[in-house]
C-alpha cells in the first residue's frame, strides 16, 4: 500500500455490495451503472468489469470513454448520456452497442442519416426535459414522437433527470408527473422503450420519483452518499493515501509554505505530506481539512501547495519520513469519509472523488 506518493485503493467487494444494495432500494429495477468521468476516480474500466453480473448497462459521458470501454473489451451496452459534439458522435457511431441520448431533431436526424450510411439501426434514448434545463426534449409527446419516427433509430430509451431530490418542495414530484404523463401519452400511441429511467443515487436513497423499470446509480455506487442522503447500508468504496515527507519543527510565530496564510501559535510540529493539488487535495482544504496520521486526527495547515500538503502533527505520536498518512478512509479508531472532507473543504463530493483519482504517483 502507498508504495509511491500517492494511491487511491479501491475495493471491488464493496462495489459489488452497494450494487446490490441499491438494486434492493430501487425495487428490483435495472441498473444503468453511471461510470463517467473514470467511474468517479475509481477507474472505469475496472468498474465495468466489476460490476459485469449486476449492471444492464453503463453510462458514460463521452464517446472517448465509450471507446475507452470498447478498447478494454468491455461489451456490455454502453449508453451517452447527454449532448455531445458532432465530432464525438462521429467517433462513437463507429463502436458497438453505443447508445446515444438525444434531445434534439438535428441529432436524431444526423444519427438516422449514419444509421442508413453503415446498414444498420442505432440505439437511442430519448431524454426529456422535465424541468431541469440541461438536456432533453420539452415534454411535447408529438416532438418525441416525430423523433422516434427516424427508420434508422432504435428507440430504446426514454429518460430525464432529477435536479432538486430532496429539497422538499414537490419539484421532484412534479418532474416525475411530468416525465410519466409523456410516457403513457407515447405509450398510448404504441410506442415502448426497454428502459425507461429517470432516478438517480439520490433519488434512490430517498425514494423519491422511483418510476419506470431502470435506474442509474452514480455516486452512492461508490458508497459516498448525496448531501443529506442516509447511507442506507453502502460501503465506501475508495481510500486515498500519501506519506509523510519530511517532519518540520516549527516555533511560535513561524509559518510554512507560500505566503503567510499560517502562523505557529506554539512550539509545534508540521508534516509535510506527498499530495498536493495536483493530486486532488483541494487548495480550499488549506487549513479547513483534516488528515489521520497513526490514527490521529491532524488539522491540514497552511496553504496546499501542487505537490505538497502540510498537516499538525504535534499530537500523533512519532512520527516521521515514509509514515502513511490517510486522506480518506479508516486509520485505527479514526475514519475520515469522502463527505466530511468534501464538506470541510467547502466543496462536493461529487467533485472531491473525482478529483482524487491520484493518477500522479
């Protein structure tokens, strides 16, 4: 463990667990495992080839990571979810069982355009904008249906996107009245999709607006929760390491690193830690976040630097050069989660997984 500067550790157990896991909160729908932007850090394509026997399908936000899925010789149905360029879709009609997510004519038209070019039908799933404003069709049946209408698509699926679970204030529920009405309006016209989803981790947690026969689990896969969702028997799935550099004495009134964000109000000792942003560690942790070293809580101090970070170590106990230092994760009696430090850090937790991918070791 930690034989560089830095490691992420992801454990494919607990992976599995929580698939499963939401598969029983979300009654038994199928899963569209969400793995976009290297499965949150946690490597896509060894997440795909986990989650092999529990996922129906996987997400992705690019046709670069569909072809990344496709090179590794992952052959599960692939769905692109959302908008992407002209050139990306160029890139992507080429891969086999690519699903693409349309929100406009112009894509249906230029995909059914390809689908006539190479002889065969490419899968779709039609998104429907309920109220978010990010991607989708306004929800005007006979817009989707003229979509639909395209010989060369194969309208596979039918979707939109929570953007307010948990709010409290009915917008949930009024998405999904929105989203459900449009179907059976499609279905009364004799239309039907093999999927049909619009819930997501949070959603699935809080149980609201589980309609329709699939679901698509992002973060809650990785066992990090949405803000205020109950962990509902997850596991986490990541923990991320550095090691301790060097071990600085500092006395009162001294600072570290760059600027003058800190200053020693006692005798105190620093260590300097083998991850800095460039690695992930957000710069606005710069004495906010916390650290474990031997198990101790140790408060991050000073301002992260690319490379490095600095963290109290004056109550740890011995201490010294190659002692690991947990940045997520357990450590003895101490555990510091994905949330906790995304929240200290001022940040989410989407964005803190993402970022601690610890590519650079």
């Amino acid at each position: 463990m930690v034989a560089f500067r830095t490691e992420r550790i992801v454990d494919d157990k607990a992976l599995v667990r929580n698939a499963r896991r939401l598969r029983e909160l979300a009654d038994g729908k199928a899963l569209i495992a969400v793995i976009k932007a290297n499965a949150y850090g946690n490597g896509a394509v060894r997440t795909a080839k986990a989650l092999a026997d529990e996922a129906q399908m996987f997400a992705v936000a690019t046709a670069r990571e569909a072809q990344a899925l496709r090179k590794a010789k992952i052959s599960a149905p692939v769905l692109i979810l959302g908008t992407i360029t002209q050139f990306e879709r160029q890139l992507a009609v080429g891969l086999d069982d690519v699903a693409f997510g349309i929100s406009s004519l112009s894509e249906a038209a230029w995909l059914d355009s390809e689908a006539h070019k190479r002889g065969r039908r490419i899968k779709v799933h039609i998104a429907v904008d309920t109220g978010m404003r990010r991607f989708g069709f306004p929800p005007d049946p006979r817009l989707i249906r003229l979509s639909a209408s395209f010989s060369g698509l194969d309208t596979e699926g039918l979707y939109t996107h929570y953007g307010r679970v948990g709010s409290g204030n009915g917008f949930t529920e009024r998405q999904e009245e929105i989203f459900l009405a449009v179907e059976n309006e499609l279905r009364g016209a004799g239309m039907r999709f093999r999927y049909v989803h619009a819930s997501g981790s949070a959603s699935v947690l809080r149980r609201e607006g589980l309609c329709g026969n699939a679901f698509r689990a992002g973060l809650a896969l990785y066992g990090v929760c949405p803000d205020g969702c109950p962990r509902s028997g997850l596991s986490a799935v990541a923990a991320v390491y550095a090691r301790v550099l060097a071990v600085k004495t500092l006395e009162r009134g001294e600072g570290i690193g760059y600027g003058s964000s800190f200053s020693a109000e006692n005798r105190m000792r620093v260590a300097v830690v083998s991850a800095g942003y460039a690695d992930g560690i957000p710069y606005s942790a710069s004495g906010r976040g916390f650290v474990l070293v031997g198990g101790t809580k140790c408060r991050i101090v000073g301002s992260v630097c690319m490379d490095v970070f600095f963290c109290d170590v004056t109550d740890a106990g011995s201490v010294g050069e190659g002692d690991i230092v947990t940045v997520i994760g357990g450590d003895a009696d101490g555990a510091i989660s994905m949330e906790e430090a995304a929240r200290l850090s001022g940040t989410s937790a989407y964005e803190l997984s993402v970022r601690l991918a610890a590519k650079r070791r």
